[in-house]
C-alpha cells in the first residue's frame, strides 16, 4: 500500500496501527520501519515507543539500527525487537551483509511488514542506491522463505505508483487525497431552525430521528420539523 499525502497530515499513523494491530495477532512476527536520515529515525523511536505503550506493548519491543549504536550492541537489540527502526545505510552496510547470523536470520525469516515513509527523497542516484537495497533485501527474505507487506508513505508527488513500484519492484494500491475525509475539502452545510415552542433538545432528538430513517422514508422536498 502506498500513501501519498500533505506533511503532518497523520501517515505515521497508520504505520503504528497496521504494526500494533499485526503484532498484536502474531507477536512472533516482525516489522521493519526504515527512515531516510539518522535525526528522523531518533524522532521516530520515540513516538513508535508511545504508540506501544498507549496499546499496551512492551515498550522495549522498539529497537532503533543506525551508525550511532554500537556494533557490539545491535545484535541484542535485534532478537528482542519486534519492531526495528533503521536508516538504509545499516541495512546496507550490516543487516544484509550478516545474514549468516542466526539473529539476523530470524529476523529476515519472521519479517511479515515493511514501512517505508519519505519515499519522495529516494530520487536520482539515492533512489538508484536504495532501489538495489529493496532487491537485495527481498532477495533475502526469499531465501529465508518469507515475504513481507509494504506499507510506503510520500508527499504528494507525481505518478506515485511508477516511482514506488521502480523503487520497490511491486505493484502498490494508492491511497490519495481522494481518500481523505478531513475537514479539509468544502462542505455544504444545512442550517435547521428549531421550532421554538420546544425545548432544544427535543427539537434535536426529532431532527436526528429523522435522519436515522431508512433513506425511502426521507425524500427531495420533504419538510423537517422540530
């Protein structure tokens, strides 16, 4: 699934609750979120360990790969994860290349969703770089006999599905602004004045009431009362 939205328009959202709700099934399973740049990435940990908390999750189900956490380290944090947030250039430069690790093995093996967010800044020799890394990274989890979900997130950007599926080699559904059902778009809006021979609350439980109805019981031109 690719999403193509506004900034600050809810998309990490949907990452959380595709995870929570996949874990919650298979707590076996693993989820891999990648995030172009190390800052992001730092931020993005720490809202992943709220959402957990707020479903009730172990908070320490959250492991953050980059450059910054020791070598030593990244092993631990890998078999106990359930959810591993990194930046491209570790799974490049140590998740694939260790695939003969029995951690990182299972990992690959018990990996079931990808999230993928910025997808709009893998563009030029970048996007050629990472585009390559997507394949390695399926070409692994064929081995390993497992085949994950995406789930992609990008600003509005110019045929959506071509770049995602040049980028990942699949074929994406898109959600769009089409899909959106904010308060952002224009709205018509009925004004109803309320019989004042009644209380206003009388007045609302019949407006409701009507409304509540089997749609052949309100036809065009029908009057509202109360």
């Amino acid at each position: 699934m690719g999403i193509t939205t506004g900034t600050a328009s809810g998309k990490s959202v949907i990452f959380y609750a595709a995870a929570i709700e996949a874990i919650s099934r298979d707590p076996g399973m693993r989820v891999l979120a990648i995030y172009p740049l190390k800052a992001l990435a730092r931020e993005q940990e720490q809202r992943w360990t709220a959402a957990f908390s707020a479903a009730g999750l172990p908070p320490d189900g959250i492991a953050r790969l980059d450059g910054d956490v020791p070598v030593s380290q990244r092993v631990t944090l890998l078999r106990k994860a359930a959810v591993v947030v990194a930046t491209p250039d570790i799974l490049h430069a140590w998740l694939l290349p260790n695939i003969g690790d029995s951690v990182v093995y299972n990992f690959i093996r018990r990996l079931q969703l990808i999230i993928v967010d910025e997808v709009h800044v893998y563009t030029g020799v970048f996007g050629s770089n990472a585009a390559f890394l997507f394949r390695r990274l399926e070409h692994i989890m064929a081995i390993a006999g497992s085949r994950a979900s995406y789930i992609v997130a990008s600003a509005t950007i110019k045929e959506p599905l071509e770049h995602f599926r040049a980028l990942f080699g699949r074929d994406f559904s898109l959600i769009d602004e089409s899909f959106d059902t904010s308060g952002q778009h224009e709205l018509e809006i009925f004004m109803v004045r309320p019989e004042t021979t009644k209380d206003i609350l009388t007045s609302v439980s019949k407006f409701l009431q009507v409304f509540a109805r089997p749609p052949c019981h309100l036809l065009m031109g029908d009057t509202i009362r109360g």
